[in-house]
C-alpha cells in the first residue's frame, strides 16, 4: 500500500478551528448520512490515493491549523446541472502543528511527508493562539 495524498483547503472566513466546529455541526455543511461535507466543482484526479487514508487539510488565518479524514469522494449535481464533488469527511476535526500556508483557489494536494504533524495529546486541548503569533511560531520552527 502506498502513502496516501492529503488535500489542503483554505477554510474561507473561518477564524479559528472552533468556528470550523461549528460550521460541520450544522445541518447546511451535513449530508443526509449526517456527515460534513465539503462540495468542490474539480474531481480529484488522484482519488484512489486519496481514500487510502487521506485528510483534509484546513488553512485558517494563514496557518494550517487541523485535518479531517476523507471517508470518501460523493457525486453531486447542483441545480445547475453541473456534476461536483463532495468530499465527505469523518466529524472528527483534529488539531495539526500549524504550519504557515500561503493563499490559493481551490484545494492542492499536499504529500504525506509534507503534511504537518498532529498535536500531542498533552496539546491537543490547550487554548488556540492567535494567528499571527501561532504564524510567527511555526516560522521560527518553535511549534
């Protein structure tokens, strides 16, 4: 089995990871299996690496800040006639090391060696820090 591809979003107006919470929570980002979702026009053309066991990557404020895994790639219609995709995602939002991240459209692919870490336990549940100081941070390479 090779390594699985991750997929890296910007999580466009979201201030911090709690909000991202919220949002999945709700019934508009749900399903009706009840998981989140997020709906994209571009297929992923590297899809099978995906399901191998790849994550979502989130971007907020500049900083890759959490992951969620991909249970699987659903086809959806809107009511535009145009076929999309949507990247069905396990409720569970976990907390990575941040590491800073550049603005881009769409989603990337990001490598399983480039992805960042998953906080510690012991980290897991410490309060958020504010962007720019978790930014600084990673960039000095303290966190």
């Amino acid at each position: 089995m090779s390594k699985p591809v991750h997929l890296l979003k910007l999580s466009a107006g979201t201030e911090s990871v709690e909000q991202l919470v919220r949002w999945q929570a709700s019934a508009r980002a749900k399903g009706a299996d009840g998981l989140p979702r997020h709906v994209t026009r571009m297929w992923p053309k590297k899809e099978a690496q995906i399901l191998e066991g790849g994550s979502i990557y989130w971007v907020i404020k500049g900083l890759i800040q959490c992951r969620q895994r991909i249970e699987r790639l659903d086809e959806v219609t809107g009511g535009d006639g145009i076929r999309r995709c949507a990247i069905v995602l396990d409720p569970e939002i976990i907390r990575v090391n941040p590491a800073p991240r550049r603005p881009f459209q769409g989603w990337r692919y990001l490598a399983a060696e480039d992805a960042p870490g998953d906080l510690s336990a012991t980290r897991a549940d410490d309060d958020e820090l504010p962007p720019e100081l978790a930014g600084a941070l990673a960039e000095l390479g303290v966190i």
